[in-house]
C-alpha cells in the first residue's frame, strides 16, 4: 500500500515536468512575439521593443529561459505579468477561489445527480426511463456550454428575473448558481454515461450471478456488490474526464464575467501577457493533475488487489 | 448481409446520427443555394435586430444580417473544422500509436510519455495555448485542435496493435518477409479501423464543441465568417433586446454535436462486440 | 440409502434466449427429478443448454433470456409460482449453486469471509460476529488450511482450487436440500480437480444433500454420479444409471461422447488407433433443423431421421433416449 502511494507520487514528478515542458515551449516558441505585442493591438516603437525584450530577458535561448522558469517554479515564482509587471502569483492568488469554488459546486452537481441518474439508468435497461435518461445524457454532453448559459441566463434572469445575470456578487451564493449548473450540466452527463457503462458491466460479471444466486436482496447486491466495483470504475474516469470540466470554467467564467483563473486566461491571450497565460495553463493542470493523483489513491482504499501489487 | 441490415436499423443512435450528419454535409455543401442571403456582404442596418418573422426566419443580428443564411454558412466552418482537425490528429494518432504498439522497446516508451503528458493537459486548455501561440484565425483552429486529441487516437491504435500484433495473420505477414510498413498500415492497420472509426466520430465531435468555445472566446475563426460559436460571442449583450441571437447557432451546433455523438456511440455499439453484448 | 423421496422436478421445461438473431430455444422440453441424496449427472457439450436448465431452476436466467414455461417442483412446489422474495429465500437457502469459474464468482473486491457470511445473515438472521464465526467453521469443513486467517483473505490471494472451496463453503452454508454444481472443476489443475471432486462427495456424505453435477466431463461423470442426463442441443437425449450408460450407451451422441474419451493403455492394447472426434458442431440454437438435430453429425443416420422430431422414449428401468433406433432397439 505505502510503496504503490510512494510510486504514484513520484511519478507524478516527471508527469508535472513533462507538462511546463511542452506548456512553457508552446507558449514561448516564438521569440520576441510577445514584447512585439505587448500592450494590445498598438504597435510599440522598436527602440522601446529592444528594451522590453531586454527587460524580459526574451534575448536569451528558450532552453535557458525554460530553466530559468522552472527554478522560479521551485520557489513558487511564475514570473512576472508583461502588461503590469506584477509578480503572476500575485495577480493570479485571488483568482484561485472563485474558480476552485465554481468547480467544486459544479462537480457536486454533477456527481449528485449524474452517478444516481446512471445507475438507475443501468438498473432499468431498455425501459423508457433508460432511453429518456441516456438520450438526456447524450444530450448534455453534446450541449455547447455557452449556448446552455446562455439559455439559463434568459430564463431565469430576463424571463424569471430570479437570478443575476453574470458577475461575482462579492460572493453571493445566488451569483454562483447557474455559472455551476451550466459547467456541471455536461460533466453530468459524462458521469451518468459512465456510471451506466460501468454498471451494466458489473451486472454481467459472474460475482453477480453468484451474489443472487445466494438469494441476497436486490437492494443488497445493488449496494454492496454492484456499487462497490463501480466506483473504482467510476472513479478513474471521472478524474480523467474532469479535464473536460476544467476546461469548461474558462467559457463559463467568461459568459458570466466570473472573476476566476478562466477570465484572466482569456485575457492574458487577448493582450499577449505570456507569463499570465502560463500561470493559468499551469495552475489549471496541476489542479488536474493533483485530482487524478487523488483518484489514484483514493483507489487503493477501495480495491484490495492494489496493495499487493 | 441481411443480418448487418438488421443490426444497423435496430440502432437508432446510427440511424438518427447518420441521418443528422448526412443533412449538415448537405448544407454546407449547398450552402449558397439554400441560404437566401449571403451571410456577411448583405449587412443593412436598416434591418438590424429583427425578431424571426416570414420573411427572416431567425430574425437578423446588430448588423442586420440574416442569422438563417449565417447559420446555413457556419455549417462549412464547424464541418470543416471537424473534418479537418480530426484528421489531422487521427494521423498524429495513428502514426504514433501503430508504431509505438509494434516497434516497442524505447521508441514506445517515449509516445506513451508524451501521449501520457498531452492527456493529462485538458483538451480546451492546450487548444487555448496553442490558440495564443498561433493567434486567432480558422487555419490556426485546423492547427490548434489538429495537435489536441491525437493522444486518445494514439491510445487507442497502440492498445488495438498490442492486441493483434501477435495474431497469425500479422506473423504470416513477416514471415513472408513483408515489409514493416506495410504490414503496419496494410495487414494491421484495416484490422483495427473500427475502434479508430468510433474515435474520429467522437473526436469530430469533440473538436466542433471546442471551435465553437474557441471562436465564442473570440480566439477562434474571426468576423465577418460565420461561425456558429462566434455569432454567439455577442450575444448576451443583447440577451435583453433580441434573445433569438442567442438561439439559433446554438441549436445549431448541437444538433451537430448531438448527431456526431449519436454517430459515434452507434458505430460502438455495432463493432465492439463486448460493448453490443451487454445491450 | 435413504428411500428415493423426490426433491426436485422438473417437468417440460423451456427457456428461450430473445436475440437479434431471433430466437434461441436453449431448453427445450426438458422433463427428469432429481432425488434425495443422489447425484445426478448433467453431461453436454457447451450450448447443449445443461447450464442455461440450473440457471432456470434457480430462475437467474437474465433478459433477453426467459422461461417461456414448464414447472419446477421442489418438493412439490412450484418455484415457478413463487414471489421474487420467496424464489430469495430458497437460493441459496434450500437450492444452492457453485459455477463454473472459481476465478471471476467471488467478488474480488470484498473478503471471502463476508461473502459466506452474508448466506448467514440473509438466510439465518445471524448477527454479523455469529456469521463470521460460522464462516471460519466452513472453511474448515472443505478443509482450507488456517480457516481462521484465510477468512480475511481477499478472492485474489488463493488459488483456483481455493476459491472453489470458497464458493463450494458458501453453497453448503446453509445445508441446502439441493446444490447445483455448474461445471466446478472445468477450470481446476487435474490433481486439484480430483480433491475438489472428492470433497464433494464427502460433503453430500454428510450432509445428505442431493447434487446436480453439471459437466462435460465424463470422466467426473464416472467418479461420483449414480444416475445421468445427457442433453444435446437443448434437449435430453438420453437418460440411464451411470454404469448403464458407460456399459450401454443407447444414443449415438452418447456412444460418440464415450469414444471421445482417451483411454489408458488402449494405444498399446489395440494398436495406434486415433482418438475418435464428434464430427461436425453442434448446431446453432437458431435455426434447429426438423426432425432430429443429431442428424448432421450422427454416424448412424437414417434418411427418416430428419423427417420428423423425434421423442423421447421411456425404457422403464433402463432409462430415457431420444433415438428410434437406440442401440438395443427390437427393430
């Protein structure tokens, strides 16, 4: 048990450095690109370029300015915004909370009701309510999130007037509301897709046969037998395809003016703010990163046979 | 034969994914005759902003263009950007993952690695990078999601080519002193197209929703070209004033999206044969 | 022996698989009883549909499958007409089951003490201590060393012929009237195949429990049987004591099945002679041909076999068979 969580942590070493790898490439291939323009679409005058490009240390080979990064990595250093010239940690910490918040409700309401949606689903195969379920599912995953924003936001703002229409509201619970539902509405639908798949192939295994045929009650083997194996099923997926939900809070913090990591990314790549955009990609799949590496703990817990591997 | 006729009908997630499919390839193909304006030399703003009546079925934007021919046009933008960027990272995919899966040794090492790394980067968020490397533009968007899901492609050939690399018929093809190449793409490859299939479907899907995010971001395809995502960049602005702007391009893509996805869990359900079973 | 009390019988049982390929007859009119205390062998190949009957005897078989009619009689009553929480209280309880697969029956996920438990607690009403201790109990009858260990264990730690043990321990739990083995030792090394065997039949010693064996293994067949169905295609074909049918196999199919079975020293008693194979495959359950499925493969066949199905014939104290012109036939 211990070696396997050892393992899993260090492997998680070189996944994160694989990632600012190809991140910090991505985004600083071309030189120069970003002090040419920097402070939006005005062009700079070269003599003023040559000076940022100094400042920024843009002259220096990528590898050399990749090493530099990661050594400012190991301090917790993301360098610093090309536009403000503030200090990305600092211009990024406050936007942690909101988007971490935005997240967590909307996994709550997906896992909520898209696990129970998918086993009832698998529980009642080839009924209507299955069809309706997976139709629904398919739907959700298929829906463009702004598109489903949007629609939440005429209902229940310009046609309800219930709810505010976008922004933070200094933390008002009401304002989270339909950001949350329009990012967990495809994550749902994934989960309960998912959950069904898993369930309908539990169902098929022999330990089911067996556990019913020891005459234990539906309610029992449902519980016990079926959800346990599901749920190291479950489990690995949701992690992977929490990627998708991530990805998801930069449009829904954009449609609802959501002052989170997602808003600032798209700004960052709006006014070519390097540093900034690497702070959110980087943040963004840690975040992700961190969640799979907690599945695969979470799933030693659950499956015997990981201990002894 | 008649059983496969069968089979296919008993699937109403193919038909209905089939069918959905076939019509946006027919309209983007004959956009221009089936659209009655032209989605962007047309502006008047004399018409801007009207609610859908007889005469303009969607109703008309800001700039007074008419949102059905916008909507007929962008199914070239989304189909294209489907098409285009699936294929592109179905080749990356295929590449890498056949030979990955039947060189072993090192060189399979490193694409699982690197399939590994791209995995665990959300699909959006590298699209978004790649988007901020290249600037906007549709050619950049081809490029951006072209080089974003290869992993799964690659994934999923590397784990079919484990599983028939050792069958007779790719031995019989070495033992008959074909070449690596083609034993590769000519006795491997067709023998693991269906789950390939099922992938491109999906990844097709996939990669309309994220030009559509993209292009909404206003990072995607640019103004004037209509594209589904770009024409609701604006639209909650107008949420107020003229909400069918916001329905239409919407519905739009997904009815696209749906039909692709429907498209893809069809063709599963009829060539994996584990997956049909437990229907 | 105790007087031949009838526990089980079933009387023209059919079960029907619902496929898009149309459909299945997988048990098709199927009539024998089992008796108190005896072991009745079940032989067939696969498909032949020995497994799908003592699914429908427990009544587990699972959409698209069903059981289109017949009765089940456990001692006079019928299991057909019972409740969903009734048929609960006789699996496992009073008719138990051990399959074919040692390796995927027990859950891998839980400890094999719980899984025996919980036929305790479910069919006992015992607290969960009382069953843990009857479970070690268990263990130690089908004679798992250090019972009081192992319980903890989880499916993955032991071997296949442990888990059988596990899965025979969890049958016997509560001493049911009848056990139903699908094919135990199919999946077991030979030499763990004989104790498993012979554990059985210590059991049914004890415990005077009444066994179904299912198997394809004649050899099996011959170590612990006293009475025999051979199914084919759904069907039975033929039905004798068990000396009887090695001595006097009637049915062609059965007569095929014994000369499929290799035999020691026959190489040098009469010569190199070549294991005889069953030509040909069983039919597929879809499209049966009229008259008698055997036809295509039987070596004895007639041009009036296939004109129309055949029926069984009852010999009286000879048994059952299928076949008009059964070895021994006047005609």
């Amino acid at each position: 048990m211990i070696s396997y969580v050892l393992r899993r942590l260090i492997q998680f070493v070189p996944t994160i450095f694989g990632v600012t790898l190809i991140v910090f490439f991505l985004l600083n291939v071309l030189p120069g690109n970003a002090a040419m323009m920097a402070g939006g679409k005005n062009r700079i005058p070269p003599a003023a370029q040559k000076l940022m490009i100094k400042k920024w240390g843009l002259d220096q080979p990528v590898y050399a300015r990749y090493f530099k990064y990661i050594k400012g990595l190991c301090t917790a250093d993301l360098g610093t915004s090309f536009i403000s010239g503030e200090r990305v940690t600092d211009v990024l910490a406050p936007r942690l909370w909101p988007t971490f918040k935005l997240a967590v409700i909307a996994l709550a309401i997906a896992c909520v009701t898209g696990i129970p949606l998918g086993f009832y689903s698998a529980l009642r195969q080839g009924t209507a309510m299955d069809t309706v379920t997976m139709i629904g599912a398919v739907s959700g995953v298929s829906m463009p999130q702004f598109w489903l924003g949007l629609l939440l936001m005429y209902f229940f703002s310009v046609y309800l007037k219930i709810l505010p229409t976008v922004g933070y509201g200094n933390g008002d619970p009401k304002f989270i509301i339909l950001p949350a539902i329009t990012l967990g509405v495809g994550y749902m639908a994934l989960l309960a897709r998912t959950t069904r798949a898993a369930v309908v192939e539990t169902l098929s295994q022999d330990y089911i046969r067996t556990a019913r045929s020891k005459g234990i009650s539906d309610l029992l083997i449902n519980r016990r037998h079926v959800l346990r194996n599901t749920l190291t099923i479950i489990l690995t997926s949701a992690g992977l395809q929490f990627g998708s939900l991530l990805g998801g809070t930069v449009v829904v913090e954009t449609l609802f003016s959501w002052p989170g990591l997602g808003t600032m990314m798209v700004n960052s790549i709006y006014y070519r703010d390097t540093p900034i955009t690497q702070g959110c990609v980087m943040i963004i799949i840690v975040g992700f990163l961190v969640i799979n590496l907690l599945v695969d703990l979470s799933y030693a817990l659950i499956d015997p046979r990981i201990k002894y591997q | 034969m008649d059983n496969w006729v069968k089979k296919i009908r008993k699937r109403t997630n193919l038909v209905a994914g089939t069918i959905v499919f076939l019509i946006i390839v027919f309209v983007a193909v004959f956009a221009p005759y089936l659209a009655p304006t032209h989605p962007w030399d047309d502006a008047d703003l004399m018409i801007s902003e009207l609610p859908p009546s007889g005469e303009y079925l969607f109703g008309t934007d800001s700039k007074g263009r008419d949102i059905l021919s916008r909507v007929i046009y962008g199914s070239r933008i989304s189909l294209s950007v489907g098409v285009i960027s699936q294929l592109i990272n179905s080749v990356i995919g295929i590449v890498f993952g056949l030979t990955a899966g039947y060189f072993g040794r090192l060189w399979d090492d490193i694409v699982v690695a690197v399939a590994n790394i791209m995995l665990s980067i959300p699909s959006l968020i590298f699209a978004l990078a790649v988007m901020a490397l290249l600037g906007p533009g549709l050619i950049n968007v081809f490029i951006a999601l072209g080089l974003t899901n290869w992993a799964y492609t690659c994934r999923i050939t590397r784990s079919q080519v484990l599983g028939t690399k050792n069958q007779n018929y790719v031995k019989a093809a070495k033992a008959m002193g074909f070449g690596r190449c083609r034993v590769m793409f000519l006795h491997i490859l067709p023998n693991i197209f269906g789950p390939i299939l099922v992938m491109a479907s999906l990844g097709m899907a996939d990669a309309i929703l994220m030009e559509a995010s993209l292009s909404f971001l206003g990072l995607g395809t640019q103004p004037p070209v209509p594209s589904w995502g770009g024409m609701l960049a604006g639209a909650r602005e107008q949420l107020f004033t003229a909400p069918w702007l916001s329905i239409f391009p919407g519905l739009a893509i997904f009815i696209t999206v749906l039909g692709l996805n429907l498209l893809g869990d069809g063709l599963r359900d009829l060539l994996d044969p584990h997956m049909s079973e437990t229907k | 022996m105790q007087p031949a009390k009838t526990v089980l019988n079933i009387d023209s049982l059919f079960t029907e698989f619902n496929t898009i390929d149309g459909t299945a007859r997988a048990v098709n009119d199927v009539t024998f009883d089992v008796k108190r205390g005896e072991i009745l062998g079940i032989v067939g190949e696969s498909g032949s549909g020995k497994s799908v009957t003592a699914l429908s005897i427990m009544r587990l078989i699972r959409p698209p499958g069903s059981i289109r009619r017949g009765r089940i009689e456990f001692f006079g009553r019928d299991l057909m007409g019972l409740s969903g929480d009734e048929m609960k209280d006789v699996r496992g309880n009073r008719i138990s089951m051990i399959f074919q697969e040692p390796m995927t029956s027990l859950h891998p996920l839980f400890t094999i003490g719980l899984q025996i438990s919980e036929m305790y607690i479910k069919h006992m009403g015992l607290s969960k201590k009382e069953a843990w201790e009857h479970a070690i109990e268990m263990l130690e009858k089908v004679q798992i060393p250090s019972p009081e260990k192992r319980v903890k264990d989880y499916p993955h730690q032991m071997s296949g012929g442990m888990r059988q043990r596990v899965m025979i321990a969890m049958a016997l739990s509560c001493n049911p009237e009848l056990l139903i083995a699908d094919e135990p030792t199919t999946a077991l090394d030979v030499t763990i195949q004989a104790q498993v065997i012979d554990l059985m039949w210590q059991l049914e010693k004890e415990y005077s429990t009444a066994i179904m064996m299912i198997t394809h293994d004649l050899g099996v067949i011959a170590e612990i049987a006293q009475r025999v169905i051979v199914m084919y295609a759904g069907e039975i074909v033929e039905e004798a004591e068990v000396n009887q049918l090695f001595e006097q196999p009637k049915h062609p199919y059965t007569r095929a099945l014994l000369e499929a079975i290799p035999k020691l020293g026959r190489r040098t008693r009469m010569g190199r002679k070549p294991l005889q194979e069953i030509k040909g495959i069983v039919p597929g359950l879809y499209n049966l041909p009229a008259g008698c499925n055997f036809y295509p493969r039987c070596p004895e066949a007639r041009p009036d076999c296939r004109l129309s199905d055949i029926s069984l014939i009852d010999l009286g104290i000879r048994g059952r068979v299928r076949c008009p012109y059964y070895q021994g036939a006047k005609a």
